[in-house]
C-alpha cells in the first residue's frame, strides 16, 4: 500500500518525486495488488506497477470515502469497494480529513488480504474508534491547547496548515518547531507562514543531523511572526507555555526528535 509521495529523505530516496516514487514502489511485487491512496502518483509508481504487472486499486476510481460533511471535523462516513461496502462509519479517532482517505486505503488492503473481519461494520467501527498514532495532529486541550504534529517536508506541512485553518483559535498560534538538516525547511516554513504568530525554533545540534535554531532560522523564507532561538526542545516548549494566554494554542512540529521531547516535557510520554 502506498497512500502518498512527497519529497523526502532526499538524501536516500532521491530529490525529485519520480525518484522518490520510484524508490517507494520498491514495495510492489510481480503479479501481487498494489493499493494506492491517491490517484495523483508520480508516473514512475505507475511504471512499475505496470512493469511487474501489478493489480492496481486506485483511491477515487476502485475505492472511496463518501463523508457526510466537510469532511474537517468527525463526520460520518461511507466506505465503497468492489469488495466491501461500509455505511455510517464513525470518523477515524486520527484528527484530520487526510484520515478518511487513509482509512480507506487501509480497508481496500485488508480486504485485498482476506483479513477475517475486514468488512464487518462493528468491527472496524471499533478500530476507527480507537487507533491512536502519538504526534500525528496530537491534540491536547485545556485553556491552551498544545497540537503534536511530526510534519518535516512541504506535503505534511501543507495538511497541517489546513488542519489549523480549519479549527481556529480566538488567540494566537505559537510553534515550536525544530528541523533536521535533510529537510525542506524553507518549504515548511512556506506552507506553515500564514497560520503561525510566534515562532520558537528549538534547537537540535546534539541530535544527528540535526539543525542548529541559528540554522534553521537562516534556511526559512521571511515570516509574518516574531522568532525566537531556544537551546533545546525543553526550552522552546517552556517559552511557550510563558507566552501563551488562554485561547491561544501551541503547535509542536518539525520532526519526531521534536516532538518525543515535547511530549516527554508535557508528561505524556
């Protein structure tokens, strides 16, 4: 199953999306059912599975998630295959509308395998119900709410930004944020610029490959927000909660070494 690509790991995968496609459809296997999440691949993912002759199940074309909704909150939602049809399912307990269709990949590929239960409604509403993936658009309430997400190149950032936008806060937004050095920090920066207030940019430099705040600041475009420099995740994630006002929210992100500590320093981990 390959739900997206996205430009990252360069330094391993390639720096371009048909390398990277390429390297990801590493996976396929001759003959074998290939699920893919979106129908917007790199043609190099499409090129390998028709080389190995691959059985193709297309997002939007052999399987998808009809939500009754938005699709930005945690709406219901039905599930369609050839193989399977789900109505009312609840929202998957992952916040962000990119779950639905990651839900839905996931059940064309249990269904593919034969799974026992793969298409037994109280089942897999249970499994929705309760999955739980730490850091991936964690969100954590209280007069500031503090969201988790590992977001680290240009496509995760881009779904995060819109997460954000689409679940305001009346206060301000602080980041703290932190970077490895094989990462597209300027990107990140991009898409997260418009819904960012104050930045707080953690620094990494004991972590391998890792950037330094002072680095990380010089590779992000100009930003609408004030910046600020911290020693270490600890740090950022003090200044943070001595910045913020009740309805203002804290949004932790840039990579897992990022994260880990933040949720360490917050008593979750």
């Amino acid at each position: 199953m390959l739900c997206s690509v996205g430009l990252d790991h360069a330094d391993w995968l390639g720096d371009t999306l048909e390398l990277i496609g390429a390297e990801k459809a590493g996976i396929f296997r001759a003959g074998q059912a290939v699920v893919l999440g979106s129908p917007n691949m790199p043609a190099s993912v499409w090129e390998r599975a028709a080389a190995l002759q691959c059985r193709v199940h297309v997002a939007q074309r052999d399987f998808e998630a009809h939500i009754h909704g938005r699709g930005d909150r945690s709406e219901p939602w039905d599930f369609r295959s050839a193989l399977c049809k789900l109505d009312q399912l609840p929202a998957p307990a992952l916040a962000g509308a990119i779950q639905y269709q990651n839900a839905a990949a996931a059940l064309t590929a249990l269904n593919l395998l034969g799974v026992p239960g793969a298409c037994e409604r109280d089942r897999i509403a249970r499994g929705l119900s309760r999955v739980r993936l730490p850091g991936r658009f964690q969100r954590v309430p209280g007069e500031v709410e503090w969201v988790l997400d590992v977001a680290h190149n240009e496509q995760a950032a881009a779904v995060l930004a819109a997460e954000l936008r689409s679940q305001p806060v009346r206060g301000r937004t602080i980041a703290v944020a932190g970077m490895l050095a094989d990462k597209d920090a300027t990107a990140v920066g991009r898409e997260l610029d418009g819904v960012i207030d104050h930045w707080l940019l953690a620094d990494l430099s004991d972590e391998p490959r890792g950037l330094s705040a002072e680095a990380l600041k010089s590779r992000l475009p100009p930003l609408r927000g004030a910046l600020e420099l911290m020693p270490n995740v600890a740090a950022a994630c003090a200044r943070a909660r001595e910045l913020a006002r009740p309805r203002d929210r804290v949004v932790v992100l840039g990579s897992f070494h990022v994260v880990g500590p933040a949720l360490a320093w917050l008593g979750l981990y």
